[in-house]
C-alpha cells in the first residue's frame, strides 16, 4: 500500500509538473506577439537614427518570435533624459532598449545630479561602432585648421550640458586653451548640421564621422565642411593629415584625462536595456543582436545605407564602463573640471 501511495504522489507530480510547463511559455516563446519599444535618446533624421533603421528589421529577424520593433525619440540633456527613464520608469521585461549617446553613461562618474542611474547595473546588448572624434566646420566659415581654434572664435552647437558636443569643446578649451564657443540648445546632432548649413554656427564637435557619412554623404568628399582637429588619441588613417589631440600634448596628466573622456568612443552608438530585465530574455536579445550585426544581409544593407558599422561586444562595453568608473579620483576630478561635465545638465 504505502509503495501504491508513492507512486501515486510521484504521478500526480509529473502532472501538476507538465501543466506548469504547458502554462508558462518558454523563454525563447516570450517575445512572439510582443511589440518592443527601442528608445533613440536622440532627435529624428540623424546618425542614430540612420543606425536604428539600419539594425531593427535584422534585430526582429533574429529575435525568436520576431516581435515589431518600434523605434521612439526622446532627445534630451545628451542621452541623459533616456537614460533616467529607462533605469527608473522603463518596464523591466525585457521590451524596453535604447540606444543612447555613448557619454551618457558617464554623467554619474562626473557627478551629474541630473543622471539618476548606474550604467553598471545595466544590461548592455552591445555597441554599433568604435569611432574616434573630432570637429569639423562649414567650409564658408574660414575655420580650417587647428590654429584657427586660438586665432578665431569657433562657435559649435550643442543638444545640451551632458552631451559631447558640448563637453569636448569645453574640454578642449580647459586643456589646450582654444577659443570654442558652445551654443547649446539644439535637440540633437541632425539640428546642429542644419543650424552649419544656415550659418547660425560653424560647427560640431563630438564622434560624428558615421552620422555625416550615412546622412551627409557629400559633405567630406565635396570639401563642404573642414576638419580642423581629431578629439582622439591618434589619427584616424582617414583622416591621416589632420591632428589628433594626443600628438598635441607631451603632459602626462592631460594623457590621462584624455584616455578617460575619450574611452566612450570605443562603444560609440551603444544598445541596452534596463537593469532587473529577468536574465534569460536579456540573453535572447544579447544573441539576437549578435546574430543582427553578423547577417551577411545586415552588412551589406549597412554599406548601401552608408552606415560605418564597427562592433563592440555587450561583454566589452561593460568593460569599459567597470574601467572608466574604476581610474583615480584626482584624474576623474581633472576630466570633470575640464569638461563642466559637473555642472548637473538637465
């Protein structure tokens, strides 16, 4: 009797068992049906958005259960505002990502009041491009070279205090004693290339090689804009007759600020999402943007749309947030100081 008692009890388990597994979907089930919600923290008709059009039909191909993908802008403070919603108000299911300004996870390292989140407590999928940086101008603007930047006032745009176009030139301004004026107040990178194009501003500064080529495709080959200087350690080969602000500076303290601020273009256009998503369906999106930006198809669409695809592992760009969170105080108070990058962008 007790054996008939036992083996009952083992198969009623096995049934409650296999009506659990009928009533929770798989984890590679969650997303068919499901609409994902890919937050730009940037204005419409810029790099970032040639990239999100270039990545989302690829990213919904290798999702399993092909969900839509539904692209939304929210520009503001230089990714800063996208970021606070996303580790704060964002659903936490895993149909939420963003692809946001690759400064913007540093606002919390330069004690930004504003940036209420630790990008270490993210989960990063990844990152479209490793860039470098630099200025250019609009060639009628006379600016031309490196020289000028203490011989003439420069006047660049800027989406806002926490952006890069506005804390490069400032820091730029800080260690080599430039004459870079910021003009900020513009929604995104795509309004300040309209603002050179009616003179309101000479020009831009920041990683923006990618974004004039997929939505600018003139502007270099015409000789339209200059490139007065590189904002990276070493030439980009390029460019390999304009300067790079490394080769400017022989002081190793300057060295290091720079390695610091110029870090986050290493995981330039990077895509995350919310801390608390449950680990399995953040694996699904971490493989599926992996198996996005390896389709053969994928590349060749990003060639013909003129988009610079460059990959960074979600794995690496972790590793350069833990890196850059990690440096000695006194060289993080040196970047900040340099960059205004304090002063709470809201």
């Amino acid at each position: 009797m007790k054996r008939l008692v036992l083996a009952g009890a083992a198969c009623l388990a096995l049934a409650l068992q296999a009506g659990v597994s009928q009533a929770a979907p798989a984890p590679a089930d969650f997303y068919k049906g499901k609409q994902i919600i890919m937050l730009l923290s940037t204005d419409a008709g810029g790099g970032y958005a040639a990239y999100a059009n270039a990545i989302v039909p690829y990213l919904t191909k290798h999702i399993p259960g092909q969900p839509r993908i539904v692209v939304q802008y929210m520009p503001g403070a230089g990714g800063i505002r996208a970021m606070n919603y996303l580790y704060s108000v964002a659903p936490k299911d895993g149909t939420r990502i963003a692809m946001v300004h690759a400064m913007s996870p540093y606002a919390p390292l330069f004690g930004v009041k504003a940036a209420q989140y630790d990008p270490r407590k993210m989960n990063w999928l990844g990152s479209l491009d490793n860039t470098s940086g630099m200025c250019v101008a609009w060639a009628a603007s006379g600016i031309k070279n490196w020289q000028d930047m203490f011989d003439k006032e420069f006047l660049v745009g800027s989406s806002g205090a926490g952006s890069q176009m506005e804390t490069l030139p400032l820091m730029v301004n800080k260690l080599f004693g430039t004459k870079i004026k910021v003009i900020s107040g513009y929604k995104g990178g795509n309004e300040v290339f309209l603002a050179m194009e009616r003179g309101e501003v000479h020009g831009r500064c920041g990683s923006m090689v990618s974004s004039i080529t997929s939505t600018r495709p003139d502007w270099f080959p015409k000789k339209m804009v200059t490139v007065p200087f590189q904002i990276a350690l070493t030439r980009d080969p390029d460019f390999p007759d304009v300067p790079a602000l490394g080769e400017l500076t022989k002081d190793p303290k300057i060295k290091q600020v720079l390695e610091l601020v110029l870090s986050h273009m290493a995981m330039d256009k990077p895509v995350l999402m919310p801390p608390g998503v449950p680990p399995e369906r953040v694996a699904i999106l971490r493989a599926a943007f992996q198996a996005a930006v390896n389709d053969p198809a994928f590349i060749a669409d990003a060639k013909k749309q003129r988009v610079e695809i460059d990959v960074v592992t979600g794995a690496r760009v972790a590793e350069i947030l833990n890196t850059a969170y990690a440096m000695p105080a006194d060289v993080v108070k040196a970047a900040n100081e340099a960059m205004n990058f304090g002063g709470g962008a809201e």
